[in-house]
C-alpha cells in the first residue's frame, strides 16, 4: 500500500499520486478557472484536478457538444457556431453554466474548463461568485503559438469512446486506429485548419483580454507555462498555487 507522506486541503499525498477522497471539512470552496487558448491542455488539466479536489469540471464545450450530440434544443441553435469555431451567444453559456453550478456537486467548489471566454460571461461570473462570497483563482495556462497549432492539427478522437490522441505526442499503438475501441480515429470538425485559425482569433480578440479584467477585479492570477513540459509536470504546478494561502 501507497506511504501517505503529506496531508492536504482535498486529498491525501502518497507516493503514488493524491488519493481521491476529498476531505470537505478541510476545505474551503474553491472555484477555479483554467484559462487559456485552445490547445493549452485545459481539459486534460481539468481531469487530473478533478481526482485530486474532489470537486466538478464544468466543461461548457463539453456541455454543448452534448446538447448538440442529444439533439436538444441549445443545441441545434450552437452546432454550426462550434463547428465554424465562433463562439456560441453569451445568453446561452450563461444559463448553462447557472443551471450547472445550482447543483449540489458544484457546492463545495468547480473547475471552469472554456469558461468565462467573454466580458459579459466573466461578468456574469464574478456576480453569480459575489453573491455566494467566494473567491476565483484563475490559472493562465501560456503555451507557445506553434505547440498549440501543433496539438490542434494532430488531435485524433475516436468516434466511439472520445478518447483523444496526438499524431506526434500521443499516438495510438496501431496508426489511425483507437487502442480502446479499435475504431478509425477521426479529426473533430472543429479541428480541421480554416476552423483552428477561427478559434485561436476569437481567443485573442474576445477571452484574452479578460486577464486584464481578471487583474482590475483582484483575482489571484497565475501564469503556468504549458508548452513544454508533460501534463503531469504542469498538474504539480498548478497544485502548488491553488494551495497557497
Ligand atoms: P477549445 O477550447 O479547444 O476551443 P471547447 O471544447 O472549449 O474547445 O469549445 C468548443 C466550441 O464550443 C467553441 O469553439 C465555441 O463555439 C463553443 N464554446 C465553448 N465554450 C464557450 C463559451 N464559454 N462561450 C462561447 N462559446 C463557447
């Protein structure tokens, strides 16, 4: 059995990883915000957090594309937005995510993975965390323009399962073909080239702009370079800030 060497807020440090029973007297609410370009590795940040904080990804791309993929009416309205790679209206984020962080799961904190991505969206934010006293900790995820062009024209994703792969960084054992399901891997519509140089535009025109915001509202900022080294290396700096006092 794995030696538990250090005891912290959510979870328990062993010598092989956080174990994932969160200790909800120990902590307190914490919301935080992964923030970054697509590509940054948001949502394979989000997954390893989730395990050691014991509290929820909100994940409004997620959200979206599972409205599009049940049919639903949000998302008939969103699917040609997301596949042009424009960002969907900020009435519809918004509802979405107030509807998500009603939830008892979200009551002891959430992870924002894709959210605030506009003025009116980190507004609407910072009342809905005003009005339950709590405070952000935002982390900027800052990854090289090439890595991240990179990432987005290798990305593989098998049909069945999700399962995401890299051509260059991850590939699967067998070219193409998903080790899992055995399915051809596929590009996802929002990944082929014209759409990528869409997404990073709306990146820098509409989302980055609010660290500025983030800084003039007082929220603890951090930078995390994101370009070089491995998932997991990143996952033990953000561990380390998120817990600072
Ligand atoms: P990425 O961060 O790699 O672009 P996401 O899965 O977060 O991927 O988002 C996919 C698409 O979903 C976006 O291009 C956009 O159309 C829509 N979307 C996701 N989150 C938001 C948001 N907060 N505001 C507006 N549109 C969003």
């Amino acid at each position: 059995m794995a030696r538990k060497s250090q005891v912290k807020n959510g979870g328990v440090l062993t010598d092989s990883g956080y174990d994932q029973t969160p200790n909800p007297k120990s902590q307190a609410p914490l919301a935080l915000i992964l923030f970054g370009p697509p590509g940054s590795g948001k949502g394979t940040q989000s997954k390893l957090l989730v395990k050691t904080l014991g509290i929820p990804q909100i994940s409004t791309g997620d959200m979206l594309r599972e409205h599009v993929r049940k049919g639903l009416a949000v998302g008939t309205k969103v699917e040609a937005k997301m596949k042009a790679g424009i960002l969907v209206r900020d009435e519809v984020v918004n509802r979405l995510v107030e509807e998500r962080l009603a939830q008892p799961d979200a009551a002891r904190g959430f992870i924002l993975d894709g959210y605030p991505r506009t003025r009116a969206q980190a507004e609407t934010l910072c009342g809905m965390l005003e009005a339950k006293g709590w405070d952000a900790v935002v982390i900027h995820l800052v990854v090289d323009y090439n890595v991240i062009i990179a990432r987005l024209t290798g990305r593989r994703q098998c049909p069945v399962c999700g399962t995401l792969y890299n051509e260059t960084s991850k590939p699967p054992k067998v070219a193409g073909v998903c080790d899992l399901e055995g399915a051809a891997l596929i590009v996802r519509d929002d990944d082929r080239e014209e759409v990528i140089r869409q997404r990073l535009e709306a990146y820098e025109s509409q989302t980055r702009p609010l660290i500025e915001y983030f800084r003039e509202k007082g929220k603890r900022l951090y930078d995390v370079d994101a370009s070089h080294e491995t998932p997991e290396a990143v996952f033990r700096k953000i561990e380390v800030l998120i817990r600072k006092p």
